[in-house]
C-alpha cells in the first residue's frame, strides 16, 4: 500500500517510526513435493536467579520435576546453587513445540524462569533422510529468507501504533525442492533394515546422474558418515573414460543385487 500527496505531520505527541516487516520463510520440499523443512520455533529455556528471589529452590525443583523426562541428570540443589552464584541466567534446555506444550503449564510462568522463543527451520520428520536433510538445512539455510518490506506508522506517547502511513509488502522466497523422493527413500530403508548388520544403499538415476536415496542401517550411522564426493573405499578402483568407450571398475567384494527399474 502506498499513499501519496502531501506529507503527515504528526499530531501532538505523535511521531513516526520504521518498522521491518519480514515474510515467512520458505519451505523445503522433496522430490514428489511434501515438505521435508519448514520455518518454526524452538523454545529456550533458562533460570535467572534475581528473578526468582526467594522462590529459586521451589522454581528449581519444580523445574527438575519437569524436565526430567527430557534430562534426568539435574538436581535441584544443584541447579539453584548454580543460578545463584552466576551472574546471568543460566541454560536450562532447547524445546520444540510440541515438548514445550508439555512443560509450559508446569514451568512456563514460575519466577525465574525465561522463555526464548528462536525461529528455526525444522524437520518434518526425524527419520527421514537424517544426514542427508541436515546437509540440505546449512545448504539452503541463506536462501530462505525473502526480502523483508517495511512500514512507516506514527506512534502515540505510550509507544502504540495509530496509523500506518506508506508500506512496502515483503518478498518470500520460494520454496526449494531437493532430489529425493520419499517413496523412493523410505523403500531403501526397509531394504537395508532387513540387513541386520551394517549396510548402505546409494542409488544412481541413470538417466541423469543424480543421487536418489542413500539410506543406512543404525549400525552404520554410528560410525563416520559416507563419503561420495572425491574418493573411493579401499578395494576398488575406478576410471573415466570419453564418451563411446567403456568404462570398468572391479570390486573386491561383489553383492547380488535385485534388479531394480530406474526412476
């Protein structure tokens, strides 16, 4: 909205004021198009001893009682004495939404305790593609924000805005799509859970080179994450050749495969 003509001149103790308006982030999507990141909040919590005053020990233990099912290491005493001799709040814990909702009636309005909400861009699911989502997350993290707009208001003695006097629209970015399918992802990982032991699947679409899903048993996601990108495991040996001649690769330790169709 824009409005034109002579300019305002603020009334009495009005006066005008900028304010930035930021559009919501965009989404992460896979390859058949449900959303695999979406913008949201974490919540952070800490313990402001000064805040507590008196009630620190009771805030402290009711605060344990909560969080227990999320740490079950703290300890009231503890905890208090650690509030009372810092000189700033303390960090209690990180919580999505849905954990806070679980702690909020029981903690979220004691003396002391401060919640913070962070805006963050999350999983839709856990186990979809762990590894593989948290690379696409610090990839696309910059390219997500949109252009912010603005707005010019005037503003009365307490603060309040009375009127919005010119305004700019901001600009969300659109959303990115990522090559993997869920379908796709989700069958690998009932291909390699069937293994029993640790294994990995990384499949190649022919027709275009382009990695399709790469799914690990927990076994192996305990130990150092794949490497595809600029080396190969020992055992193999591998070469590129120009177009129209064929290329070979012997591998020490061959596994039959079930024919699968391409993508």
């Amino acid at each position: 909205m824009e409005r034109h003509g002579t300019a305002p001149q603020p009334r009495g103790a009005q006066t005008f004021a900028l304010r930035a308006d930021s559009p919501r982030r965009a989404s992460v999507n896979e390859h058949s198009g449900s959303d695999v990141l979406v913008p949201g909040y974490l919540y952070h919590y800490t313990l402001d001893a000064k805040a507590a005053g008196g009630q620190l020990f009771p805030t402290a233990k009711a605060v344990v009682d909560a969080l227990r099912r999320f740490d079950d290491t703290l300890d009231p005493q503890q905890l208090a004495e650690r509030a009372s001799s810092s000189a700033t709040p303390i960090d209690l814990i990180t919580l999505r939404q849905s954990d806070r909702d679980m702690v909020s009636a029981a903690i979220g309005s004691l003396p002391g305790v401060v919640v913070t909400p962070q805006a963050e861009l999350l999983a839709t699911d856990d186990s979809f593609a762990p590894e593989i989502i948290s690379q696409v997350k610090k990839a696309v993290a910059d390219d997500l924000d949109g252009a912010a707009g603005w707005r010019v208001v005037s503003v009365n003695q307490n603060g309040s805005d009375i009127d919005v006097l010119n305004e700019v629209p901001g600009a969300p970015a659109p959303s990115i799509t990522i090559s993997l399918d869920r379908a796709v992802q989700d069958a690998a990982q009932g291909a390699v859970n069937t293994v029993g032991r640790k294994a990995m699947i990384v499949a190649i679409k022919p027709s275009t080179g382009r990695f399709s899903p790469s799914r690990r048993t927990a076994p192996q996601m305990r130990t150092a994450p794949p490497r595809r990108r600029g080396s190969t495991r020992p055992g193999r040996r591998s070469r590129s050749l120009p177009r129209g001649r064929r290329s070979t690769a012997t591998w020490r330790h061959p596994t039959r495969c079930s024919p699968a169709r391409a993508r």
